[in-house]
C-alpha cells in the first residue's frame, strides 16, 4: 500500500471533507495535502544529509499529522512525542534518535507560511524504510526506540481494512491514545487512508469527565478506538451508552488485558455495535490478533482471548529453550512475519536478543506469556519479567527503579503493581534510604514523586511509597518480590 498517497489522494477527490478534529480546531484533506507538501519542501532544503528521523512534538494539534505526512514526504522517518512527557524524557528521546531536528506546531506553521508555493519534486519511498520510530519504556532507566517500516504498517493496515470493511469517507474514528503511544497508529491511518475524520481527545478533556461526555455526544463517532481502561472510565457514568452515541459501529481495544465485565457492559450498552478484542506488542506493529467478543464468548470464557492472528502472521508457544509448546500449555509468545519491526534504534545487541530471521520473516520474542487452544486462538496469561501494562502504557518497571535509585538519599528501590480485580490499577515503590532524618513518611513521598515527575511521565510515578529499613530475602539472597506485595 501507497500510505501516502491513499491518504493525498483524498485531498484531491474531497479536499473539503473534514480530515481532524480537536479541540475547536478542524483540518480538511485538502489543508493536509497542501501543508504537508509546503513542509516537505521546506525540510528538503534544509535538514542535513544523512537518514535521521524527524521528532514531532505535540498533543494532537493538527499540525502533528501535517508534520507526520510532511517528514514522510521529506523521505524521512518521524518520532512522535507527546508534550505531556517530561522535559527529561524528551532529551533522551532526542538524543537517542539522533533527530535531524524537532518539529513542534509553532515550527510547521512557520515553515509551511515560508514554504514557495510550488509543489516540491518528493523524493520515491522505499516501503523498507522507517515510518516512524515509537519509544517505549527500558529496563536501563531510557526509553527505547522501536523501528517501523511503511511495509510493516502496509501489513497491519491491509488486513484491518479487509476484517473490518470501514465505510470509505463515512467513519469518524475516536482518538484517545496519544500519538505517542502506537495504539494511535490504529485509529489515525486507518481513518486517513479511508478518508475518514479523526477524532481526538484531548488530555484535557479527559481530565473532566462533564467535559468529555459533552465532547463524546458531539463527536458522531462512529468506530471506538481506546485502551480498555478509557472506555471502562467512561461505563462509570450510565449516560455512555447508544443515546450519547448513536452512530457507534464498532469498539477497538488493544494496549492492555479487556476484562470481561467491560464487554459485556459495552455489549448491553451498545447493542448495534460489535465489540473486537486485538492484541499485539509495538514491535509487531500495533496489533496482529482479533476476535469479535459476543454473550456466549464471554459466558465461556472468564479471561478473554485475544484472537487469531491475522493472515500470513504466525504465532508460536515457546519453551525456555525455544521449543514448541502443544495446545493449552503456556509459554513465551513468538509472533513471525511481515508486521514485525526491524529492531531497535541504534541498538543492535538488544535488537538481536529479541528478533531474529527465520522461515523467510523476522520474529519477535515478546516475553509476553500465553498459550493457543486447538483452534488456534491465543490466550495472553502475564509477563515473563518485570514489564506490566498500566492504562495500556507499556512499563519496564526497571526503568522507574533505576530512576529512584538516581534519587539523593536513595538506596535502593524496587516497584511493584498494584493489582485490581487480577490487573495493574497503580504503582507502588519500595524504598531503603541511606539516612531518614526527621521527615515524614508523607513528605518523602511528595518530595519523591515531585523529582521523578522530572525525568518520567505522570502514568510511570508510582502512587504509594513504602519506607523500608530491609527487603525481605529470598533462600537464594534476592529481594522477595512476593513477600513485598503481600505489603499493598
């Protein structure tokens, strides 16, 4: 698939058709065709030589998308970033992709204002080449950068359109997730390539429940795309339902495990909409699983499936030594084909830990756990280390612990989930200090969380802070994980 040019094309067909909208702010195609090219042109005669991404700074201004299609014009990759993140996790963002430079708003706007006015001459793309480039949380303390290619999006992209069968041009697809994060890959390409309208919602909205059911009754969406955290968020109040949202076709859930009680509410609540549980980590793009969740799946089941995988995609159950598993036992998730990522940005030897060639595709180790029952459905069970998922953020819970350990006074440190109704509700930290002195348990804890807010994003702070003197041992002289979270 041509991304870009299924997306031109409709500013050329229907250049009035409405492409985003957030907040006040609306974008048509043809202000995304033009823009896009005008910033292309700039950046072709100004950015350096070399093959360095684009970081593109913001949250879910339209000029984010101007700036995705015009880097990608511009023959260059883009590593989207949300504001929200700390100025300490920007520069390391920045400084491990080597970006050519860093677009926010105010930079497109002014570039495209500069830009002549004549249609810059593109450079052909490879479908080989970096899209984009999505940093996740590192077991080191720095976030690390995954690398996906226009060819592995073309793959995710094809066999959504195909299973899914969005109405060209009559679809406006919800936007929850930052464009930071990849489950908005989902909803932004699959509604520009369709001509659809993206519809976001921004942190401040969501800050405000009022506010957001306002926004949501005025949105006309027709196709739900969230983490399974916002829509539970939004079934606490009894107005979410087919009323607030009569166009709803559709529910989308990826980023994290959808408990049961979600979809069935959804289900009662939404009758005319169908309800898709998907699965699949950063490194295979987006998602590669999906089911269609209906009653009777959720009478037989009480953790749901993630789905089948998608056409020439395979899934694998591995051992510790890397053999296959049989049916209903579980083990590490091995996902082989098209869709997986290249690796890691300047980062061969973990790349090479974790993806590796075979049977003419790459494969991924994910270190999720899970297993497939004779039909081939996949069941995801848990993590094989120390990475959760929280709001349908991805967490090395590493990296906070090597942030805390960073901290003055600190020792040593250790995380751990909080769990609720069996998933990660909140973070809690272990702390040993090197000396206490004579503040309080709570005002450690704000002094804490006010230095880690510097240097991670609000969802990686943990909400509970444990003094400790000691870790509990275990018989092989670790700290007793187990014996800490039987403290929360």
């Amino acid at each position: 698939m041509d991304i870009v040019g299924s997306i031109d094309r409709w500013g050329r067909l229907t250049p009035d058709r409405i492409a985003h909208v957030s907040g006040a702010r609306k974008l048509t195609y043809g202000e995304l065709l033009d823009a896009s090219d005008f910033l292309a042109a700039s950046l072709l005669v100004t950015l350096p030589e070399n093959a360095s991404p684009v970081l593109v700074l913001g949250h879910k201004e339209p000029e984010m998308l101007i700036a995705f299609l015009g880097v990608l014009k511009a023959g260059r990759a883009y590593v989207p970033v949300d504001t929200s993140l700390p100025r300490t996790r920007i520069a390391q963002i920045a400084n491990r992709s080597e970006c050519a430079t860093i677009l926010t708003p105010e930079d497109v706007s002014k570039r495209i204002a500069e830009a002549p006015r004549e249609r810059p001459r593109l450079p052909p793309r490879d479908p080989g080449a970096p899209h984009y480039v999505i940093f996740t949380s590192g077991s080191t303390g720095e976030p690390k950068g995954v690398v996906i290619t226009s060819a592995n999006l073309s793959v995710f992209l094809n066999w959504m359109l195909a299973e899914q069968r969005f109405a060209n041009g009559d679809e406006v697809f919800l936007n929850q997730a930052p464009f930071s994060f990849d489950l908005s890959v989902m909803d932004l390409y699959l509604s520009l390539v369709t001509g659809g309208t993206l519809f976001s919602v921004t942190k401040e909205d969501v800050s405000n429940l009022k506010r957001l059911y306002e926004v949501l009754a005025v949105s006309s969406v027709t196709t739900w795309v969230s983490t399974p955290s916002f829509a539970q968020l939004c079934l606490a109040d009894s107005q979410f339902r087919e009323e607030l949202l009569p166009g709803m076709r559709r529910f989308l859930f990826c980023g994290e495990t959808l408990p049961p009680f979600v979809a069935g509410a959804l289900l009662d609540r939404f009758p005319s909409a169908s309800v898709w549980n998907t699965y699949g980590p950063t490194e295979a793009t987006v998602a590669m699983t999906s089911i269609r969740l209906d009653k009777e799946t959720l009478a037989r089941h009480s953790s749901l499936p993630v789905g089948f995988p998608m056409p020439g995609v395979q899934v694998e159950i591995m051992d510790e030594s890397g053999s296959p598993m049989p049916p209903g036992t579980p083990g590490e998730i091995l996902i082989r084909g098209a869709n997986v990522s290249s690796g890691y940005l300047g980062q061969p030897e973990l790349s090479e830990r974790v993806f590796s060639g075979g049977n003419g595709a790459a494969s991924y180790r994910t270190g999720d756990l899970g297993y497939l029952d004779s039909t081939g459905l996949l069941f995801v069970t848990g993590r094989m280390d120390d990475q959760i998922k929280l709001s349908g953020y991805r967490i090395e819970l590493g990296d906070i612990e090597a942030n805390l350990r960073e901290l003055p006074g600190v020792r040593d440190a250790i995380v751990l989930p909080v769990l609720k109704n069996g998933r990660p509700d909140a973070l809690a930290a272990f702390v040993i200090l090197l000396g206490r002195g004579e503040a309080s348990d709570l005002e450690l804890l704000l002094a804490m969380r006010g230095e880690l807010s510097k240097s991670l994003p609000a969802y990686m702070v943990p909400k509970r802070f444990i003094f400790l003197e000691t870790f509990p041992m275990t018989a092989n002289g670790k700290a007793n994980r187990d014996k800490l979270g039987e403290l929360l």
